[in-house]
C-alpha cells in the first residue's frame, strides 16, 4: 500500500513538473536520408521512415515560377534557384541518391501507400508574398484531393504562412512555428497547435514546455541529432522530436 501511495505521489509530481506521460514521436527529418541509396527529401526517404516506424516524415515544399509544388531543402539545387525557375527545369534535377527531384503531387502519392506514416509538411519561406500565399492553398487543395488532410501537419517559419494554414485548414489540423520568437501565449493566441523550435530556444526558457502544456498545445523540437540532446528533449517532455537520427531516438525510447 506504501509503495503504491509512493508511484502515485511520484507520478503526481512528474506531471505536475511537465513531464508528458507518453512517449515523444519520432519525426524523421528530411524523411530517413541517412542509409544507403536515401537521400533527403527523396521519396524513398519517406519510404525509410515508415519502414523503421516512424511517427512521421518531415520534408520542405517550395513553388516555381510557373506554379508547381516542390519538394526540396534548399532553395538553390544545382545552382538552379526553385522559386524563379519552372518545374521542367527543377523536376529535371537529380538528388544525390539518383531521383529527380520530386514534385509534391508524386511525393504524396507514396505518403498514400503508407498510411501509417504522419505527412510533416513545411512550406519554405517565398520571397514573394503572394506565391507563398497561394502555394498555401494548393497545398491545402492537393492534402484535400490525395485524401490525407487527417494525417498532415504544416510547420513553417513564414508566420504570414501558419496564419493563413491556420485559417483555411480543416478544423482540428495541427500547424505549429518554426521561427522561435513568440512565446508560448503568443503561439496560442494566433491558434498554433504549438511550438515547433530549435532545442536551444526551449533550453534558453526553461517554463515553455510546461506552460504550453498547460495551454493545451504540444511541443516539437527540432533538430536534434546528439544523445544528450535527445535525452534532454525526452527529459523534459517534449511531443514530438525531429531528428537526422531517428533510429538512436527510437532505441532511446525503448
Ligand atoms: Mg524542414
């Protein structure tokens, strides 16, 4: 009877310290690129991701000239700089495992035939306004259409671009902040699902985690590769973790 009254008070005190009492998710960053033949951003990254079981796969989108939707980490691949070109030229290009660089449509369609996998969808900073804009809407259009609007989340560090997911997404869909600067009342007041920030802003305000528990929205770290850090991010509650490691982190969690 002592022993239980003890885990009770010890359970009591951890979540009132903000510890989560689940697991962390695993988000893959840039799908799972380390192992042979992957690379990030390729499908068969995301392909990696499931097949470890990861909770989700993060990849980055940027739009062309002509209004197509890509997926690429930097904005200049080959010294082909995406928003100012058009997609023949950019889809033309190679990733270093070999596949041309992707479309959106055709990377969505390999989320489909992996359902198990949560679509982590971030939508690069535009230097025009107004593409950005409507690369917001055809994504959203695109997740309707390929029927995954349920399993997406949209992360950015355009604040102009989480306002805009946030007002014309799907009730309920969760779309978090990248950038770092707004604190935990600040994210809930724009109707952010939570932060979604580097490691060390979250080690520099040592409440966040908790107040944002406590306001009801949950917290993403990024990117987080060394094992203290990842121990650090388990430590202190966070809900999901992305990682270029994502197979320590799972082990990690065992
Ligand atoms: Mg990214």
């Amino acid at each position: 009877m002592k022993r239980f009254f003890l885990l009770a008070a010890l359970a009591i005190g951890m979540s009132a310290a903000g510890f989560a009492t689940d697991k962390a998710k695993v988000v893959a960053h840039r799908g799972h690129w380390k192992p042979a033949g992957s690379a990030q951003n390729s499908i068969r990254s995301l392909v990696k991701a499931d097949s470890i079981g990861c909770w989700g796969s993060e990849f980055d989108v940027w739009r062309t000239a002509d209004g197509k939707l890509v997926v690429n980490h930097d904005g200049v691949h080959d010294g082909v700089v995406i928003q100012t070109s058009n997609a023949k030229e950019v889809t033309a290009l190679k990733l270093s495992n070999g596949e041309k660089l992707p479309l959106l449509k055709d990377y969505l369609n390999t989320f489909r035939k992996h359902p198990n996998l949560k679509v982590v969808c971030e939508l690069k900073s535009h230097k025009d306004a107004e593409a950005e804009r409507m690369a917001v809407h055809e994504i959203l259009k695109m997740m309707k259409k390929k029927g995954l609007e349920k399993r997406v989340v949209y992360i950015s560090f355009s604040l102009p671009a989480v306002k805009e997911f946030i007002k014309y997404a799907p009730k309920g869909t969760e779309v978090y902040y990248l950038n770092g600067e707004l604190n935990p009342k600040e994210l809930k007041a724009i109707g952010c699902a939570g932060p979604d920030y580097p490691l060390y802003i979250l080690k520099g305000n040592p409440s966040w985690i908790k107040e944002c528990h406590d306001l009801g929205m949950k917290v993403n770290i990024w990117t987080v590769d060394k094992k203290e850090d990842l121990q650090w991010c388990i430590n202190n509650g966070a809900d999901f973790i992305t990682t270029n490691n994502p197979e320590e982190l799972q082990q990690m969690l065992k």
